[in-house]
C-alpha cells in the first residue's frame, strides 16, 4: 500500500493559496503574457530548493516575483542591445565590396532588357503598350481597357502572348 502525499506546507502552501494574487502582481508590474511563465518559475524555485522555514511566506513570494521581473527584464535589455550592436556592426556592405553592380554586370543587364524590348515590340505596338502599362506601370487591367478602348478579354489576350512569349525567351536563354 502507498502512502499518500502529505499536503503542502511553508512556501508551497503560501504559492497555492497565492497564485492568483502573484500573476496580478506581476501583470500589473508590466509582465503581460510572461506573467504565467513567472509564476511557473517561482514554483519550480521554491519546490526545487529546500531551505528552512521562511518568517513571511507571502513576502518572500512577492520578492521573489519581483527579482524574477527584473532579471527578465534585464536579460531582455541585454539582448535588444546585443542584437542593435550586432545589426549595426553587420549593416551595409563589407570593407572593399560593393553593393553596385559591376560595369559587365550592367551591360549585360542593359543587353537583356534590349533584347525583351524588342520582343515585345514583336508583338505588335498593341500589345507591347499593354503589357508595358500593366505589368510596367502596374496599371489594372479595367484601366487599360478603358484607355484603349477596347475589352477586357482583348486585353488578357494580348498580355497572353506577351507572357508566353517571355516564357519562350527565357527557356531559350538557360
């Protein structure tokens, strides 16, 4: 036969008894949702230790909760810090490189849109203008429509062809 688990007593007593005005104490105190996790890490200090008894239960609690607040909040400071200082160091580009393109880089860049230019000039000017104003200028295609006079279905078809032949080009250039 077991013997069942005596009650608690001292310091675990005062936390059952206490828990709800702990996590008011802390949320007050500026915790919001880590005001559980708080909590959960005074019970798992006072069950882990085993000191004597304690004069004034509910003080100690509420000291404890205390310091706990403050050591998370010193550790959180510490860490904003630590990121801040680490992102600054870290921003930008490294010593001696560049973030623009290299002279080759731009034109072949310059070569490339060229080259779709004249493929959506291939098109037609129709479509060329309306691929351009849509996808270029980020004009709705209602909005297009309506400048050109013509339809909608005139324009998804024209922007249609002009996608597939952007998809033919460029499996053509892998």
């Amino acid at each position: 036969m077991t013997a069942e688990p005596s009650p608690p007593a001292g310091l675990e007593a005062a936390f059952l008894e206490h828990r709800e005005k702990l996590l008011r104490f802390l949320r007050a105190r500026g915790a919001g949702d880590a005001a559980e996790d708080l909590v959960q890490e005074i019970w798992l200090k006072i069950s882990t230790s085993r000191r004597g008894p304690v004069a004034s239960p509910l003080s100690y609690l509420f000291r404890t909760a205390d310091l706990l607040m403050i050591d998370r909040f010193r550790s959180s400071r510490q860490a904003s810090a630590r990121d801040r200082d680490w992102t600054q160091l870290h921003a930008g580009d490294p010593p001696g490189v560049s973030s623009e393109p290299s002279a080759e880089r731009r034109l072949a860049a310059a070569q490339e849109a060229a080259s779709l230019l004249a493929l959506l000039d291939k098109l037609g000017p129709r479509a060329s203008l309306i691929f351009r104003k849509h996808r270029v200028e980020g004009t709705p295609q209602k909005a297009v429509a309506a400048e050109l006079g013509i339809s909608i279905s005139t324009v998804e078809s024209d922007l249609r062809a002009a996608y597939r032949a952007l998809a033919e080009w460029k499996e053509k250039s892998r």
